[in-house]
C-alpha cells in the first residue's frame, strides 16, 4: 500500500535515500514477480538505489512536494534498465507477444466484445492452458508501455520537450484509461489492485482468492488487451509516445557511460 512520505528542505541526501528506501524495495518486489531466475530481486533494488541516489542530485528544495513523484520515476527507472538489460524477451517470446495482440484485436473486431481466453488461444493455434502458461512466461512485456510508473509513462508530460509532446502524452494516457475501462471485471480488478493500491501478485491472490500464477496471467491478459486497443489508435500520440521513450532511454544509456 501506499505510505505517506514528507520531504522536507532540511532533508540531506541521506535523509532521502533513507526516507524512500521503502519505495525502492517495494517496487523491486512488484516488478521482479515473472521474470526468469537470471534477474534476482537483489539486482533491482541495486539498480533502484542508483535511480534513487540521481534524483537526489537533482533535489530541488523549493520544490519538495513533487520529488516523491520524481524519484519514483527515476527508480523505476533504472529498475526498468536493469530488467532489459539481463532479462531481455526472446525473439519468440515477442513474437508469441505479438500474435496475442493481433489475436485479441482481430477477434474484438469480428465478435464486437472481448474475447475469451479459449478464444484467443484458438485464434493463435495453441491448447487454452497453452495460452495461459505463455501469459506467465511473458508477464515482463507489462514493463514496456503500459505502466503507469513507467518513466515514458507517467513522466513523458513532465520531461517533454514541447507543448506538442505535452498534449499527445495526454493524449494517450486519456487512450490508455478507455482501453482498461473496456477490460472484463476481474482483469480490471487486478489492474486496479496491482497499479493503483501497488499490491503484489501474492496479495492480490489473496484478496481475490486467486494463485499468484492466475493473477499473473490475467494480468498479462489485460495488459495484452490494452495494447491491442493502443495498435487501433492510429494518431501521432502513440508516435511521439514510443519516439520520447526512445529518447528517454538514450539519455540515460548516455549519462551512465559519461
């Protein structure tokens, strides 16, 4: 769940990295969940205090009530580097990925509602539990654009450039927010529960009397859904999104060979 966190001008760079330890180790845990054994939990709280200790850099006094919001996207961040660096989707797996999308875009089309997982898991030639192992086996692609935390995400308003790429960040988040309102209940439910109140897989499970690995795989369902509705939309929004995270990226590979 969410802590309250209060920054203050006095706070030293110490100060804050201790203050929002928490945070890098929370979103370690949330994000480490379905990735392959190669990316430990260990190795993104490392990539997540090295994210945390450059916003501290950049901590501006005057402005203490945004860096909370700041540092979250900087941790994440990192964490998000440091997941793609070690553990990269294969060339299967992307492409396992997008026949998912194509598959649940094609059938939304044709049935004029949200298909069923034995639906989709027809339309790509596979058994329906099949379908459902190869969703937990690619619950990374979640990190790619459609978090919320995502720093091309969350932070492409306040790191553009230009009022342009301003209004067509909104633009899509506004896409991004009807896409999940079309999401069937449960999905939405863990959406709503895994971004919103930041509860792990293993607690959602909980709360929803659900195995960790059905909450994983209708997650990655309704991520995969989201995507599908984001590759309808044929407006410069989603262009000058993927070219701002490229940049985003670039930046970052830059500052860290310097």
């Amino acid at each position: 769940m969410n802590g309250q966190i209060t920054i203050t001008k006095t706070m030293t760079q110490d100060d804050l990295v201790r203050s929002l330890l928490p945070i890098v180790k929370r979103t370690a845990a949330r994000m480490s969940q379905g990735t392959t054994s190669r990316v430990s939990n260990e190795d993104l709280v490392s990539a997540g205090l090295l994210g945390l200790v450059e916003a501290t850099k950049r901590f501006d006094k005057n402005r203490t009530e945004s860096f909370v919001g700041y540092a979250k996207l900087r941790i994440r961040g990192a964490m998000l580097d440091e997941l793609r660096r070690i553990d990269p989707l294969t060339q299967d797996e992307r492409s396992m990925s997008r026949q998912i999308e194509n598959a649940v875009r094609e059938l939304g089309h044709e049935l004029q509602r949200q298909p069923e997982a034995h639906e989709i898991a027809a339309r790509i030639g596979v058994e329906t539990e099949t379908y459902l192992s190869e969703l937990e086996g690619l619950a990374s692609i979640r990190v790619v654009s459609v978090d919320p935390d995502d720093e091309a995400f969350r932070g492409l308003r306040a790191l553009g450039k230009s009022p342009l790429e301003s209004q067509t960040a909104k633009e899509l988040e506004h896409h991004i927010a009807d896409a999940v309102k079309l999401l069937p209940a449960k999905e939405a439910q863990v959406m709503a529960l895994y971004y919103d109140e930041e509860l792990t897989f293993r607690e959602i499970g909980e709360i929803l009397d659900l195995t960790p690995a059905r909450v994983c795989q209708l997650h990655g369902q309704a991520v995969h859904r989201i995507r599908a509705a984001l590759g309808n939309i044929d407006s410069d929004a989603q262009r000058a999104f993927e070219k701002k995270e490229t940049e985003l990226r670039s930046a970052k590979a830059l500052r860290k060979s310097a």
